[in-house]
C-alpha cells in the first residue's frame, strides 16, 4: 500500500507521527505500530508557468497527483489525448484535469502543441476520471463491508468460544475428587481461551474503530458528491438565466432592427426619386459611449433601392470587415425593390477613444458613412512613480543636466499628469546614494505598488560598463547606473547592477512598469558615461531586453547600448529628455486622443532625436503590453 500526504509549511514540529495498522485477513494476525517521520524542511522547488498544450504520445499515460514518479494516481489518459499545461516542474508538466482540479504528467509521455494564436486554454475531457473516483468510492464501500464480515465472524467464534466455555464448565462439575490433575489441566486451557478471547475483543474492538473511520469517510465522500451536484445544479440555473437574457437581448435586438427596417424604408421611399447614396441606421453602440469592457457588438443594417454591394467596418483607421451583399438589386426594366443588409460585427477596443466608420457602397459605387466615437474607460488603478537625476557626484565627473531633467519630468507627473506627491518620489544629486535607489525601488515601491497600478521609473544620470565574464549578456559586461557615493574603481561594492535592476522588477506586483533612462554605458568619452577600462567593447542591447521580460515590463533608452546619450547647452537638457517632454505635452498626441501613449512617444523621440544628434544617438524601445500603455495626457 502506497500512502501520500503533505505537511503544511507552518507544521511547528521537526517530526510527524502516525499510526501504522495492518492486518492480514486469513489468519486475523495485526501489526500496530507507531512510527516518527521526519518533515523535509527544505524550500519546494518552483513551478515554471507556462501557457501551452501538449498531446499523449504513449498508448496510455498516467495523471499523478503530484510532479514525481513516487505520487498516486489520479487519472488515465489515451494516446493522442490533448491536455492543458499551466506549469512546468523538472521532468514533469502541470495539466488541468477539469475546472477546479489538476494533476502532474512526465514530459516523456507528450509532446508539445503548436498554437498559431493566442487563445484560451481548453480544459481537456480526461477519460477514466470519473471511473477513477466512482473505482475508490466502490474500494471504501467494500472494504467497509468487509470489516462488516469480519466483525460477524469474530462474534460468531467468540460465541462459539463461549459455548464451549459452559461445557467445559459442565464437565468441570461432573468431574470427580480424583480427576484433579484433569481438572487442573481443563483450567489452564479454560485461562489460555480466556486470554485469547480477551485478544480477539481487543482485535475486534480495533476493527470497530476502523469501520467507524471507513464509515466517517464513506459519509464525507457522499457529502462531497452532494456538494458537487448542488454545485453543477446552481451552475445549470446560473445557465438558464444568462439563455434568457441572450433571449431577450435577441428579441431587444429584432425590435431595433425592425425601427431599424421602418427607418431605412422611409429614408429609401423619400429617395427613389433621386440618385441617393445608401443608409445605413445603428442598432448599437450609440456615439460617445463609454464602457469598461475591451470588446462590443456594432449592430446596424444599410438599404438602398440600388442594392448593397458591401459593407466596410473600420476602426481607429484599420479595416477590420469588409463584408459582401446578397441582397437583391435592381434589374433595368423592372419595379426596383429595396435592398437590405443586416450586419454584426465584434470590436475589440483599445484603451481611451475608439474611432469607428461604417461604410456602405451601393451597386453602383455609391457610398456612405456612419461615424461614431466609443471610448474604453480601463481601472489604471494608482501612479507610483520613482524619479532619480544625478548631476553632482561624489567621485565621478559631473553631468550639466541630469538633475534638471528629473525635476521636469517630475514636474510633468505632478502638474500635467496630475500624479499626487505623496505617490512620488524624487531623488536629486547627493539624494540618489545606493541604498536611497535600493530603497525606494525594491522595497518601497514593491510595498505600495499593487497589481492593477502603474509604476513609472526616470533615471538620468551616469551609466557605465565594467568588465565581467559571467556576463548574460554574451559581451563580457555588467552595466550599472551610478548613483551618487558610487567609486568608479569598485562599482561591483557602489553601482547598481543591471541584473539588481532586473530583481527589482521582478518584485513588483504592479502590472505596469515603466523604466525611462537617459544615460549610457558604452564607456566613450562624453556623454552620460565615463571608461572604466583601457580597453572597450562592443556593448550588448541584450540587457535591455531582460530587463524588459515579464507581463507589462517597457523599457524606453535614450540611446543604443553603444553610442552615446548627449547634453545639450541649447535646449537646456540631455537630447532625449527634452524631446521625450515636448512629445509628452502633444506633439507626440498622433491620432489627437488627448493621450500619449509609450509608442506615441517613442516614436516622436526616434524621429527627432537622431536627427539633431546628426544620426549618433538612437532611442531604443524594449518590451510589450497588451493594449495601450499610457504615459502623458494632454491638458
């Protein structure tokens, strides 16, 4: 018999103790024993989250209830089979087995599904599941039956024994003065049958016991079974509600669109008499809408005595539908009979103000055009924003702009952005030691941030490089920030590491997080960095790239990991910071939403900034969102 469990990590005691019972059946021979385990108090090992599919590759492969070889059983699957991994451990992948329940399966027995887009992760139909389940409720109902049978024959024999006990007794009385020594001997046996049915009591009573334990989880699992069922019974009525009101949205929707029909029918009569473009009437979205979901139905019908020939759908200047008429058009010669199409499209929406036009050409060409504005209102949750300009240092050359760029960009944030102070935090000159950085980005920062804010991250300053071997980034180079007290001949002691940055980010609970640096690391002269070694390398981009995995991570760079970030005396500021501001306050306000987004404004920055700095110092953008990523508001 193979038995797992699991210890709590706060079980207080170094050891575990349980009790062993084991009897065999025939020969009613029992083994009680008391054993003491000791907890493995070593740290588990983490689960890689993954999001893929993966199919049987074997005949038949086994779900275990955890990520080794030693765990129960669960669960069979066939070969061909396709399962939902959530998570990778060594050897073996998590799979989700239903809605609520999962199990591990070797990556020896699958292999891995290529997806062509992103979607949903089905939750696979495992075969054998509920057999397994149904397979142990029917080992506990006969194991309880068997304890049943047993406790009956041990009565039985210990009536018999009894039976025996009264003859014996019988025969005892009968018995003569002389029979002494038989008398004698009939006590010793009569004591030794005492002492085994005293045993089997004993016995029976700990089988008792444990009918009553299979008895209490016999009722536990059928307690279980009836919670599932009032489960699976309030899930069909939550169903049947959510049928009818599709109902009746549907009947809401034919009511529409018959106004709809009157409607066109009207504006179709009024035109007959003239070569009139096609209507088109708007069932759903009104204009102006505002809605917090990130996709909506555009529900509408166009008509025109000339026939549809298509229907265009854009949004936000993007073709999302072109579809084609079957309606019927008018033959030269005959009565014209008006031509009606219905159409529905799902829009996906993007984060502030979405433009959408719908277009409608008749068989002659003519067209059309609704417009409306549907604008996506997101919970961005709070700004938490951590701004570091370092121009004074204490051991390195100082800088003419750096800390002037931060007190602007914090400007921005407060005035413009309107970002309460005491969400900011603003590190000038000597401010910006080494654990003052620490500090606020990886213990502050990870305090306050929850999941739905956004944190936005300024550095200007040094950056420099410093030879390393063990250098992930396959350059040989650590690059640092330089924060004030930092020793350019010990930045392994006074900089901040690239990879501590990395850390950090990792930290952070927050969603979004926005690292906006203007500095360098290439180690030429000028600029925002400074040698560290006689010889320099070709730096990588590489470390702005890990710096930028994980979900919501974007890094916006004043320049390539190689060239170098520029002051200039007449804007007053680093090159990058001032362009990134004029693009903050509109100019980079592209398709004028009132919003900047961090692609508005990396584009604005790598149009303008190359071109003053006659093609020597390029913006770099690293990482991804999905939707937009605001930064900047146009006030």
């Amino acid at each position: 018999a193979r038995v797992s469990f699991t210890v709590w990590p706060e079980f207080p005691e170094e050891n575990v103790g349980l009790q062993l019972f084991i009897q065999e059946k025939e020969h009613q021979v029992f083994l009680n024993e008391e054993l003491q385990l000791t907890v493995d108090t070593r740290p588990p090992k983490h689960i890689v989250i993954v999001n893929k599919l993966v199919t049987v590759t074997d005949n038949q492969a086994t779900i275990l209830s955890g990520a080794g070889s030693d765990s129960s059983v669960i669960a069979s699957v066939l070969k061909n089979q396709t399962l939902s991994a959530t998570g990778e451990l060594e050897d073996w992948y998590r799979v989700s087995i239903s809605e609520t329940e999962i199990g591990w399966v070797g990556k020896s027995q699958v292999t891995t599904v290529t997806m062509n887009a992103k979607a949903e992760m089905p939750i696979p139909s495992i075969q054998g599941l509920e057999a397994a389940r149904s397979a142990q409720f029917i080992t506990l109902n006969e194991q309880l039956k068997q304890a049943e049978s047993d406790r009956i024959k041990v009565e039985e024999a210990l009536h018999q024994r009894e039976q025996e006990m009264l003859a014996l007794r019988s025969k005892l009385e009968n018995l003569s003065t002389t029979q002494n020594t038989e008398l004698s001997t009939a006590h010793e046996k009569l004591e030794q049958e005492r002492i085994e049915r005293e045993q089997t009591e004993k016995a029976l009573r700990v089988r008792e016991q444990e009918m009553q334990k299979l008895q209490a989880k016999l009722e536990d699992i059928a307690q279980n079974q009836t919670t599932e069922m009032t489960s699976m019974e309030e899930k069909l009525h939550q169903e049947h509600a959510q049928r009818q009101q599709a109902e009746k949205a549907l009947h809401e929707y034919q009511d529409e669109l018959a106004k709809l029909r009157s409607q066109l029918s009207q504006i179709t009569e009024n035109a007959v008499s003239q070569k009139a473009p096609p209507a088109i009437a708007l069932a759903t979205p009104f204009d102006g809408k505002e809605v917090k979901v990130d996709r909506i139905n555009l529900i509408g019908a166009a008509a025109s005595e000339r026939g549809i020939s298509r229907i265009e759908v854009r949004v936000n200047n993007e073709l999302l539908a072109r579809r084609q008429s079957r309606g019927v058009t008018v033959v030269s010669g005959r009565t014209g009979s008006q031509t009606t199409f219905e159409f529905s499209e799902a829009i996906a929406l993007r984060e502030g103000t979405n433009h959408i036009t719908v277009t409608a050409f008749d068989e002659d060409q003519l067209s059309n055009t609704r417009e409306l504005k549907v604008t996506r209102v997101v919970d961005k949750g709070k700004i938490w924003a951590v701004v570091i300009g370092i121009s004074n240092y204490d051991k390195v050359r100082p800088l003419k702009y750096a800390d002037k760029d931060a007190l602007a960009f914090h400007d921005y944030l407060i005035n413009v952005v309107g970002v309460p102070k005491e969400q900011m935090t603003l590190l000038i000159n000597e401010q910006g030691t080494l654990v003052a950085l620490k500090r606020n980005l990886g213990t502050h920062l990870k305090r306050k941030a929850s999941p739905k804010d956004t944190v936005i991250i300024y550095y200007a300053g040094h950056g420099a490089p410093e030879t390393d071997a063990t250098s992930p980034d396959g350059d040989g180079l650590e690059k640092y920030l330089i924060p004030y007290d930092a020793d350019p001949q010990d930045l392994y002691t006074t900089g901040l590491p690239m990879r501590e940055i990395e850390t950090i980010f990792h930290r952070l609970n927050a969603e979004r997080v926005i690292f906006i640096t203007d500095s360098c690391y290439s180690g030429a002269a000028g600029g925002r960095t400074f040698p560290t070694a006689s010889r320099r390398a070709v730096v990588s981009d590489n470390f702005l790239t890990r710096l930028s995995k994980g979900k919501g991570r974007v890094v916006l760079a004043a320049s390539r990991a190689g060239e170098v970030s520029e002051e200039r005396d007449d804007l007053g500021h680093g090159v990058f910071t001032f362009y990134l501001l004029e693009g903050l306050k509109g100019k980079a306000d592209f398709d004028a939403d009132g919003l900047v987004t961090v692609d508005e404004a990396y584009t604005y920055v790598s149009t303008h900034v190359p071109s003053v700095t006659g093609q020597n110092q390029h913006p770099m953008k690293k990482g991804e969102v999905e939707g937009q990523l605001i930064l900047g508001q146009i006030r």
